[in-house]
C-alpha cells in the first residue's frame, strides 16, 4: 500500500526480494468454492504456490500469523 497516498498500487516484477517465503493470500471464497480456486491455481505458473485460506472468523488477525 502507498502510505502517502493511502491507495494500492500494482505489484512489478522486480530484482528486489520480499520478505518470508511466497505463499497465496486468498479470501472470499466458500470452503465448497475453495476446491475449484484449486484446481485454477494448479494449471496456473502458482501452482507451486501454498495456498492459505482466510476465513471471515480471521479478519482481526495479523497478515503473519495468517500465513504461518
């Protein structure tokens, strides 16, 4: 997120290395829905990817404490 402007902005490709291990953020599906983001994601190039899903029971978490 762009702290001065409070906006989003689009994630480049980059030489740059982000913190932690890559792993898919994903949120706003059903746990019925989740098997066919799945099977997207795995004929997809993320498919080496973890996947973690949020539920709405989650949404006070920290993003870390998510993804571990």
């Amino acid at each position: 997120m762009n702290q001065k402007e409070g906006t989003f902005q689009r994630v480049e490709k980059t030489a740059e290395k982000m913190y932690g291990p890559r792993k898919l953020l994903v949120c706003g599906y059903l746990a019925k829905e989740q098997e066919t983001f799945m099977t997207c994601v795995k004929e997809t190039d993320l498919n080496d990817l973890p996947v973690v899903f949020i539920g709405e029971d989650e949404g006070d978490k920290l993003i870390s404490e998510m993804l571990t």
